[in-house]
C-alpha cells in the first residue's frame, strides 16, 4: 500500500532517496568491519587508547547501519542483501590495513571518517526540505562522524606528542 509517509517527501524522487542511503549503508558495513579488525591488528605505543577508541567507532558505525536499514525499509526499498555489493555501491571504499603501527592505523581511519563527513553532507543537502525523516537521521550520523574525527585526530596528536617527548630525553 502506498505509504503516507512517503507522500510528504517533495521534490525528490523516493527511489533516489533509496539509492543515495542503500550507498550510504555500504560505507557504514565496511567502515564497521574496517574498526573491527582495526581494532585486534593494531600494534605499539598507546595501543590501548587506540584500541578503546576504534572499539567505540566499530559499534557505532553498525549502528549507523542499522539506522540506515530502518529509513530504507520505511521508505519501501531494501537494504543491499549481499556484502559483494557493498563494493559496488560504497562511496568511501575500504582502506585494507596494510601497516600496522597506530599511527597508520589512525590516519587510515581519520580519512574514512571524512569521507563519511562529505558524503552525509552531500546527501544532507539534496534532502533538505525534501524528505525531512531522511535528513533528520543523516543529519545524527553526521554528528557522530564528526565526533569520530575529532577524537581520532586528537588522539593521532597526543601519541605523536607522546613520542616527541620520549625522543627529547634520548
Ligand atoms: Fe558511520
Ligand atoms: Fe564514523
Ligand atoms: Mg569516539
């Protein structure tokens, strides 16, 4: 049955919607994974702020993923069913941890979270005024992507700073 829900959406197309958060989801599935096994490789100095932080982002990157299911399913579409298409439809792809060391570990991380910054803006905008359900849940995401940054780039500084000081008492 045609959803009253979807008739306040104006000037924009609900398929697009679909499109636009069924990308979205593929990015929140691989930015979950990316933390997961994050998470158990990273190796060396303040590991364990590291891993304390990347296991925080883990679990709400999947909760990130399940708001965005949730939309999809109101909105009449379905969510990507098979993870094969998680990497067709990603926008910000997956970084393989190559180097271990934390701060590699970081910056790889530090770069996901602002391509989710960008791309909940993009959407952010074509959705303003247009399908406010959708806004109001991109803009929420949005607002812990922003955290995530925040705090990785806080802590990306603290360990370097950490390792300053140590070099300067050699
Ligand atoms: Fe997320
Ligand atoms: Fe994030
Ligand atoms: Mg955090």
């Amino acid at each position: 049955m045609a959803r009253v829900g979807n008739s306040i959406i104006k000037g924009i197309e609900v398929e697009e919607v679909i499109k636009l958060l069924n990308k979205a989801y593929a990015d929140e599935w691989l930015a979950y994974y990316q933390y997961y096994i994050e998470e158990k490789v990273v190796k060396g100095i303040m590991k364990d702020a590291a891993i304390a932080e990347l296991q925080e982002h883990a679990a709400d990157e999947l909760r990130h993923a399940d708001m965005v299911a949730q939309r999809i399913l109101q909105l009449g579409g379905t969510p990507l069913l098979n993870p094969k298409k998680w990497f067709t439809h990603t926008n910000c792809g997956y970084e393989e941890p190559k180097d271990f060391d934390v701060l590699a570990i970081l910056e790889d991380a530090i770069k996901g979270e602002q391509c989710a910054i960008k791309t909940y803006s993009e959407i952010i905008e074509i959705t303003r005024n247009k399908d406010i359900v959708t806004y109001d849940i991109v803009s929420q995401i949005l607002a812990d992507e922003v955290e995530h940054e925040e705090d990785l780039v806080a802590l990306q500084e603290d360990i370097s700073e950490f390792i300053t000081q140590i070099r300067a008492k050699d």
